[in-house]
C-alpha cells in the first residue's frame, strides 16, 4: 500500500517534503495536491514512470506530459521561449495554466508528443508543489489525476489512497484542490490557442472559454 502523508496545505512540515522528493528520486509515483486538482507525478529521468501514469489514466503515447517547474527560468531550460511568449509566460506565472511549448534538447525524447516534439510546462500556485519543488531540486513529470470513466479530476486524498493505494507509491494529503483543471494553452505556433478551458482568466492571452 501507498505511504500517507498528511501535510500543513500552507506550511509544508520540510520533513515530509524531503521524503518525499527522495520517493520520487527512487523511481516512486506520487499523488500530490495541486491550484487545480490532484496529479500523478515522479522523476523525469525514470524511464517506467511514463508507463505507470498512462496504465493509471489509460492514456496512449500521444498523451501530453507536464513539467511542473518552480519558476519561469526553470520553463526556459526546458522549452523555447521567445520574448512575446516570455512576456505572457511572466504575467500568469505562477497560476493554473499549461502552456504547450517546443521543447529543448534538455529533455528527453520520450518524454515529447511524439509528432510535434513539444511538452506541457506549468508553474503551479500552490504550496505544497513548490516546496516540493524545491526539495527536488528539479521539475516534476506530472499528468492530472483524472481516472478513466471520470469526467474530473480528483480532489481527495483519502479517496485516491482506497483507489490508488496499491498502483503509487505516496499519497500527500494537504486538504481538498478546487477541482478544476488548469486551462492548457499551446504557445508553439505563435499565438495563444486555447487547447482546454479551465481554471484561470484567459483574457491576457486574447482568449475567450467560448
């Protein structure tokens, strides 16, 4: 069964934020409280970990994977940001969007869509993800943690452990999530098109929900 760690959803115990981060570095996949809703995540060196979340979301290849980074810099090691795209990024940053942006080299190929060689990178506005962040030390492979059947995202942590508990490693429990998925924006062509409405106002990218 998955470990339970119940967390300050404001003041994170750093503790419990180290262990975790060292779960994740052992190849782990944890289930972690975000400004939208739960999400599955882990290392991004760890080659099973793409397996485990799509087997868990019943997703195929062509899936888009998140990068959750603890600033703008971080995005910009990860992806190509060019100054329109960078001033965006700066004005919702952190918040709870998705941007879809080419990647660098600096990541590696399985973790790109297969056909346009782009990934989803977000900084997220929540505590608890940063602090663990920062115990990383590095970004976070993610996806939502929206289980097949499902039409929203899961907001309980005591749920996931009793639907979960034996496909993750660590369930972090700080409280309930809005339970609302970010708003994905795809940047890589230029200008801002709305992939999925979400949480977050889209009027700084020109958008409209409708």
């Amino acid at each position: 069964m998955a470990q339970f760690f119940t967390v300050h959803p404001e003041q994170p115990q750093p503790r419990l934020m180290h262990q975790a981060a060292e779960i994740m570095r052992g190849g782990g996949l944890v289930a972690f409280p975000t400004d939208s809703a739960y999400a599955l995540g882990g290392h991004t060196g760890d080659g099973g970990l793409l397996d485990r979340i799509r087997r868990i979301r019943n997703v195929d290849a062509r899936h888009h994977f998140t990068l959750l980074c603890r600033d703008l810099s971080e995005i910009g090691t990860y992806a190509r940001v060019d100054n329109a795209q960078y001033r965006l990024l700066k004005a919702t940053t952190p918040g709870p969007y998705t941007f879809i942006l080419e990647a660098t080299k600096e990541l590696p190929r399985r973790l790109l869509h297969p056909k346009r060689k782009t990934i989803g990178l977000r900084v997220p506005e929540h505590p608890v993800v940063a602090a663990l962040l920062e115990a990383l030390g590095e970004p976070i492979l993610s996806s939502s943690l929206i289980l097949p059947g499902d039409e929203l995202p899961m907001t309980d942590a005591e749920d996931i452990r009793d639907r979960l508990g034996k496909l993750v490693d660590l369930v972090i429990d700080s409280g309930g999530c809005p339970g609302e998925p970010t708003s994905v924006i795809d940047l890589s062509s230029g200008s801002p098109e709305l992939v999925r409405a979400g949480r977050g106002d889209l009027s700084p990218f020109g958008l409209t929900a409708d």
